[in-house]
C-alpha cells in the first residue's frame, strides 16, 4: 500500500502575543509506517514550523501531557496512530483548560486547584509517628485504590464532559474520582459531612448530566461511571442520614 499524503489543519493562537489571531494552519506529510500522531507532530515542528507548541514528556501514555482533541475527540497524541486516522486531522487544544499557546494548556492549575478542593490526601485520624508499624490492608482493598490511583491527569475526560464546558467550577470525572479513591482507603478519616459538602452540589455529583463520555474518551479505561454512581448512592445515603437527624432533633427540641 503506497504512503497516504496526510493534511493536518492544525489550530494556532498565543494568547501572550497582542498580534497573533486564533487561526488554523494547514501542513502536509507524508504518511511513514507505525507513524503516532507524535512523529507528525514532531516533524511538522523540526521540518515546516519550528514556533508550533505541543506539549509531550514521556511518549508512553504515562504522563498526560499530550492530550489534544484529534477530529473532535480528546485523544493522546503519543498513542493515536496515524493509521487509525483518515488523511484529513485536524487538530484543536483541549477545550476547558487554560490555553498556553497553539496545542499547549495548561491542565496542571486546575489538577492542583480540584486537589485541594477534595483534599486529595490521606486525612488521617491520628498524628503520624515515623516509628510505627506500616499500616496493613487487604490485597483486595489495595487493588482497589490502586484502580483508582491511576489516573494520569491528562484531562482528556473534563475536555469530553458537556457539564464541565457549562460550568468551570465542576469537579469532573477526574475529581470525582479522586474522591471515590479516599473514600475506598482504610487508612482515611475524613468524616462523611466533609464528603457530603464537596460532592452533594451542583459542582459535584449532581453537575453530572450522564453522557459518559469521560469514560469513553478515558486513555486509561479507569472506571469513571461506576465510581460516579457509587458517590451518587453514597451522598443519598448521607442525605437521608442527615435528614434522619435534623427530624431526630426537632422531635427532641419539641418536647424539651
């Protein structure tokens, strides 16, 4: 089968420039064999504009760096191979994010600003003492957080989210998640109001308007609805504890 002559149409802007406009550039290659999106990247930048900006560390869908919406879809572009694709890409930054410059967000501000929202960190009951025995758990339970754990941050599931486009402040998928991963850790201990107050909003839980499509476009195939409808059972099971109590209460005050 001879090389396809590929025509990329490649979006380019520098939000820092006063002169530069939003625009798309058209550039062609020619097709190599076991081509990545990448390599096309790659050599659209060292053989026809040395300026174009992307973003790309580890080449091995480890880090997240280089997601980009590939088609309209967000994708990685160090594990897109070009044969998957028709001759025609065309290729955006991911939507959502802060724009940096052409191909390039930032991912890494909002990362840092939903961990501190959801305290993303072991909330332990007691002081931590250097000199005591390792805390244990079953190996089911380590698989488990370990699942979550996965995540690679590169925003490719709040770049597919509708609710997230709506609303800048939701959590998404990622945050989510991130919650779930504490909440299945024994060695957490948080208390359930705390829980109750991040996820049981507009921002979180019920911001979600079902689509799926965080987990559909999720590199790391990490099990997105599933942990969004266990947060969904956990915060209604909160709720009516909580509703339980204020009733409890008002019976009590009415008869003091």
């Amino acid at each position: 089968m001879p090389d396809r002559e590929l025509r990329f149409r490649v979006f380019r802007h520098n939000p820092f420039d006063p002169e530069s406009t939003p625009r798309m550039v058209q550039f062609q290659l020619t097709e190599t064999p076991r081509m990545t999106l990448f390599t096309a990247l790659t050599r659209i930048r060292e053989e026809l504009e040395p300026s174009l900006q992307f973003d790309i560390v580890c080449r091995a869908a480890v880090c997240g760096s280089c997601a980009i919406l590939v088609n309209g879809k967000p994708r990685l572009a160090c594990r897109t191979r070009i044969e998957t694709l028709p001759n025609d890409i065309t290729l955006m930054p991911l939507p959502f994010f802060k724009l940096v410059a052409d191909l390039s967000v930032d991912t890494g501000q909002w990362f840092r600003d939903m961990g501190t929202r959801v305290q993303s960190w072991i909330n332990a009951r007691e002081p931590f003492d250097p000199n005591a025995e390792e805390a244990r758990m079953s190996n089911e339970t380590a698989a488990e957080i370990y699942e979550l754990d996965r995540c690679i941050e590169c925003g490719c599931c709040v770049a597919a989210c509708g609710a997230a486009q709506m609303n800048p402040e939701y959590l998404g998928a990622a945050g989510m998640l991130r919650i779930a991963r504490f909440l299945a850790d024994p060695r957490d201990g948080r208390p359930e109001a705390a829980v109750f107050d991040v996820v049981s909003t507009e921002e979180g839980i019920f911001g979600c308007i079902g689509l799926a499509a965080c987990e559909d476009y999720c590199p790391k195939d990490l099990p997105l609805t599933s942990r969004l409808a266990y947060l969904r059972r956990k915060t209604a099971l909160l709720a009516l504890r909580k509703s339980s109590q204020v009733e409890e209460s008002t019976v009590a005050d009415g008869y003091a």
